[in-house]
C-alpha cells in the first residue's frame, strides 16, 4: 500500500467445501487448455482441470484426524495409465497423484483389490476407464483418497450369495478421508462397497450401484465413530446393504433412488438399515417398489423426512432418537425428493463429457520445465514466462523443479492462461524469493519500488494460476531502518479469474496484494488450501478475493512486537471485496494484538467501499474483541465489514463494534456470490 503504517472429539464443524453437484454440471466450468505452438518440452501429463482437484463435499469434506477435507492427489502429478502394471504403480506409490484411467484394465489373478496409498485420485477419463474382475482397497490410516468415473465390474463368481469369494469393486478398513463419486459398481462376488473396521469421514456421491447381492456395507465394528454421507445415488438389482449401517456415528443419507426394478429376477430384502447404534438421518430419497424399504434395529436412532415410497410394502421405519444436524459439519442442499429419479438416473455413474477435456488436457498442453541444474529447458522461471507467446490462447503450464529461485517474476497482461507449480511432492519444495520493498530505490537510479513494485511474483494475466509452492519476500525491516516504505509484496495479482491452490505466500507488510488490472476491471481471486502469513495488512486491494479453506498465520513484526491488522480492503463501490471462509486464523503472537481488518481508501479515495466478511472461520485469541479499527480518517462503520458463525478463543458475539450477518445476510455472501458465475 502506498503509505507507511505502523502499528505501536477433534473434528472442527461447518469448514467444508460443498462440491457435491454432478460431474456435468462441474465439466461445464472446466476451462479448455492446452498449446500446440511447439516449444519447450515435449508434451508431458495434462495439468489436472476441475474434474480432477475437486475437493469432497459431505463428511469427506470435514477436518479432522490431521486431515482438511478430501482433495485426493491434487498436489501431485496427473499420469494416465492404460495397464494394470502401471496403475498399481501410482495407486501405491506414496508420493500424490492424480491417476486417469485411459482404458479397460483386467485385475489379475481375479479378485484382486489394489492396495491404493494415500494422497490419491484415481480417476476414469470420460467412459473409458473400467476396472474389470477385481478392485481397491484402503487399508488401515490410508487417508486422502478420491475414485471417480470408473466402471469397477464383473469380479462375480457364479454364487449369489457368494460366502468364499471377497471380491468387493471398493474395500476400505479403517481408512479415513474418501470420496467415492460417479462411479458405475456392478457384479462383484461380494458387496460393491465395504467402508469396514472405523472407517470415517466417508462420501458416497452419484454412483450407480447394481447387479450384486450386497449393495453396500457400512460398519464390521463395535466402536461408534464412523461419519458417512451418501447422496444421490442409484441402487438398484439389488437384495441385500443397500446400504446396511451398523454402528455409526453419524449416517447421513440423502436424495438416493432406490429401486427394486420390475421384471427382474433379483427382489430387494431390504432398502436402508440402521444397525447397532447407528445414528441415522434419512432425507428427500425415492424409494421405489422396494421390499421394508426402511428398517431398524431397536438401539439405532433414525429420523426420516421427507421421503417418498412408490409401489414399496412391509417395514418402513424410523425413531429411537432424536436427530443430528449435518449443517454442524457441512453445508448442502436437498434435491426435492420427486425428482430424484430422473436426477440421479441422468447424473449418476461416469460422464462421457470428461473423455474430451481429459483427451485434450492430454493432447494439447505443453509443459516447460524449470531446474536450476539445468535438467530442464530453463533455469529460471522468469525465462520459461518470457518463452511463452503473447497471445497464447491455451494453458500452458511452467512446472518448476525443487529448489529456491531468488528471482522476481513477472507474467505480463498479454500472456494469459499460465500455470506456474511446483513439482515437488510439497508445498515447500519449491521457492521463489525476493527481498524488494517500496522504499528500495532501484538499482538504475529510477525511483523506488513502490509497494505493487516490489512482488516476488507478479500475475498480470487473465486466467493464470500458482500451485504447490511458496512465494516469498525476504525484505529484512530490521536491517532497513532507514528506509522509508516497508511495504514488501511477496505475490501480487492484478488480474481477472486467478486461481491460487496449495500454495505459501509469505512475508510481514503487504504480502497478498488483490487488485485488478484497472479501477473499471474485474479481478476476481480464489485462494483454496493455502497459508498466507504477515502482520500488516497482509491481504489487501481492490479484488474480489475468496480465502478458502486455508491458514492466515500471524507473525510478529521486525522488533518482536505483536500488532497487526490481517485486511485492507479498498473495495470499488458496488463490488465484493475479500471473503475469507471456512479458513484458520493462527499464530504466534500475543494475544488480542490483531484486528481482522480496516478499510483502505487510497489517496483519501472516498468513493471507495471496502468490505471484508470472516466468516466460518476460525479465529485464535490473537484477534481483539473489537476487530475492526479505522484508517486514514475513514470510519470502518461506514464501509462493509462483518463476521458469520466464526469460532474460537477470537470469535465473539455481535455487537456495535462486532457486526454479524443474519442467515439471510449469510446467504447473498458465499463463495458462489463472490466468484459471480466463474467456476475456478
């Protein structure tokens, strides 16, 4: 900013990401990438798109036991597999990855379940990927893991009611953290899905399960610890777990079709069963022509509401407790229960649509390499930015070895669709730094910096993005006194539709600055599974901005001191600012040291209208219990700034010093609001 300012049982509820809507609708945001203009490397594995970094919705989504939410092998490398050999390769590899299932791969010998290791998304590229005669297994701590669109089949060994022969199409025991989604399940041996042995934090979306005598299993213990969704799915051809609950915690189940089809040989036994001590909660499913299409045992809790029983006949249960509120842990949105089937029957399973964006992520993007050893075509990134041409209309991606680059770099306006990530198994791994503030003068005698000057790293083009690496500005305050403007930017974005994903962006004054590319332009920003760390209005501008689901640490400044402000938002009037959600506030700092924010209104700019919204999130006891404060004669109460269902030692009630939307309020300011039809 342009002037100097100084300032003497583990799970944690609601901090989901709701993605649970099917694979069409979240193909049709997936930009179409790629670049056949030839330089650089050859062409390597397809930078993953939306379909393969979705994070889950339902439980899958909740943090807990060390893990926040289910994101798969996001953070790794996309490989396409088209041989059992090489899937089982990746899918047991403990490094992340994102596997695509090219093609029709027959398990040998028959029944076998591969053993997939954490950090994973396996994934079939449009209908092409069937597994045939066996399929996966999670064993014991495997966390982290997402199967979509596949085809898993025909491991059946002639019995029905198959005792000899456990050949499930999804086996887990014990695992944590797993989203199984628009998957096809038929005609295994045993059941089509076990989650076994205090299995938890599971979802089950938008799969067709049939043609087996057991549909689904859920429990094989005596503990009560296992939290499942299951949501829009199509049971059918089924008799017996469709599903079966035993001993759950929590079992929330949702807009599923069951259907025990006409004219077939195969009759249901049952429909959903609590078991044990389940505690279940049945909402807005279709059940049709099923035998006790809902049952209980006397020591389960289930609740039903608003079901509907076609054609169906004997028991249909509910009571024995009162109900749990899935909203405690996540966010969805019921389907009406009438148009579930023709919902699920059109949205479940595989998507055809994925085959094309997979085929020409894979055909058409060209990877540049960086290593500073000279292993790759360049040695710096900078060089690999300048080696891509103006204009370019596909994604090109700048894959950055491990290392520490002291460099600053800059992606200019005519350069769109750029993706600059590290290729290291963490975060960590890769570094871009630089020690630039706003009161250097440049080395060619030409002024200063200033403070949008000084970035590490510059995105000025529409449609770019960082992941799987840490931004840095090294700027030493101490050292500097003598300087006047601190202001040290470690990324700046001035640009529309930017995507920052697992990603360090790290320094002490201005670290993060969200702006656009003019007053008049948008620039919208999303900011998933990050940390972002400083002390002075360390996240600031005039973007539209989401934080989500990441960590906002608080650093003390240059002399040791615990004072700070995390927000400076300078909000055009009639736009969103900066909304942080579903994120962690932490540090270590004194406490009650730092504001959340203040409104920033450039040069005295008072037709500005900052706004910043926290809201659930979690704050820590750094943050003052009136957290919001003024600056440059500007009264923060005349601009927008506001909390929602925050928790934690820094969370407080509302008041005239601590603003809190209604739930109507709340509303009208999601992710959803905030991005404004752009799906990143």
């Amino acid at each position: 900013m342009s002037s100097i300012r100084r300032t003497t049982r583990h799970r944690r509820p609601r901090r989901v990401l709701a993605i649970g809507v099917p694979l069409t609708l979240a193909v049709s945001g997936v930009v179409a990438y790629g670049s056949a203009f030839g330089l650089g490397d050859k062409a390597a594995a397809a930078e993953p798109s939306a379909w393969a970094t979705a994070a889950a919705d339902g439980f899958a989504s909740v943090d807990a036991l060390g893990q926040n939410g289910t994101y798969g092998g996001r953070e790794g490398r996309t490989v396409t597999v088209t041989s059992l050999a090489d899937l089982e390769k990746y899918a047991t590899a403990p490094e992340p990855y994102v596997i695509v299932v090219a093609g029709t791969i027959d398990m040998a010998p028959v029944g076998k379940e591969i053993k997939v290791a954490s950090h994973k998304t396996i994934i079939g590229s449009g209908t092409l990927g069937h597994i045939v005669g066996g399929g996966f297994f999670l064993g014991h701590g495997v966390h982290n893991v997402i199967i979509r669109n596949l085809t898993i089949r025909d491991s059946y060994q002639g019995v029905w009611n198959d005792k000899e022969h456990d050949f499930d199409a999804i086996q887990m025991d014990g695992a944590h953290h797993v989203w199984i989604d628009h998957n096809d399940l038929r005609h295994t041996a045993d059941g089509l899905i076990d989650v076994r042995e205090d299995s938890t934090y599971v979802t089950v979306s938008w799969n067709r399960l049939s043609n087996a005598n057991k549909a689904f299993g859920i429990g094989w213990t005596d503990n009560v610890v296992t939290d499942i969704t299951v949501h829009h799915n199509w049971i059918r051809e089924t008799e017996q777990r469709n599903p079966s609950t035993d001993n759950a915690a929590h079992a929330h189940l949702y807009n599923n079709f069951m259907e025990d089809t006409p004219g077939t040989a195969v009759k249901s036994a049952y429909g959903n069963y609590a078991r044990g001590r389940t505690r279940m909660l049945l909402e807005n499913s279709y059940f049709q022509g099923m035998a006790n299409p809902v049952i209980r045992d006397s020591t389960a809790a289930l609740v039903q509401r608003g079901n509907v029983f076609s054609g169906t006949s004997g028991r249909n249960e509910s009571g024995g407790g009162a109900p749990f509120d899935p909203k405690a842990y996540y966010r969805y949105t019921l389907d009406a229960a009438d148009k579930v089937p023709a919902l699920v029957k059109s949205g479940a399973g595989p998507r055809s649509s994925l085959g094309a964006a997979a085929a020409t992520a894979a055909a058409a993007t060209r990877t540049l390499t960086v290593a500073q050893d000279g292993s790759g075509r360049y040695r710096t990134v900078q060089a690999a930015v300048d080696a891509v041409p103006a204009g370019n209309a596909s994604r090109v991606v700048i894959s950055v070895k491990p290392g520490t680059y002291r460099e600053t770099v800059n992606v200019p306006a005519d350069k769109p669709h750029v993706t600059i990530q590290g290729s290291g198994p963490s975060r960590k791994d890769t570094v871009i730094v630089y020690g630039n503030a706003a009161g250097l003068r440049k080395p060619d005698g030409s002024g200063t910096y200033g403070t949008p000057g000084s970035a590490t790293v510059a995105i000025r083009s529409d449609d770019s993005q960082l992941r799987n690496l840490t931004v840095s500005n090294d700027f030493d305050e101490a050292a500097n006194q003598s300087v006047d403007g601190h202001q040290a930017v470690a990324l700046l974005t001035a640009a529309d539709r930017i995507v920052l994903d697992a990603i360090i962006v790290t320094g002490d004054q201005d670290t993060l600055e969200l702006e656009t590319a003019a007053k008049d332009k948008p620039g919208r920003v999303y900011v998933t599974n990050s940390y972002i760390v400083g002390n002075v209005d360390f996240i600031f501008g005039r973007a539209t901005a989401v934080i989500d689901q990441s960590v906002i640490t608080l650093k003390k400044r240059w002399n040791g001191t615990s004072a700070g402000y995390i927000t400076a938002p300078s909000t055009p009037a009639g736009r969103k600012g900066i909304l942080v959600n579903r994120s962690t506030v932490n540090g270590d700092v004194a406490a009650s040291s730092f504001h959340l924010g203040r409104n920033w209104h450039p040069g005295g700019d008072g037709t500005v209208d900052p706004q910043a919204t926290f809201r659930n999130s979690t704050l820590s006891a750094a943050i003052k219990r009136a957290p919001w404060t003024d600056m440059g004669g500007f009264s923060w109460k005349d601009d927008r700034f506001a909390e929602y269902m925050n928790v934690g030692p820094g969370a407080g009630p509302k008041s005239t010093d601590r603003p809190h939307l209604s739930d109507a309020q709340a509303a009208s300011q999601e992710v959803s609001d905030w991005l404004g039809g752009w799906t990143p």
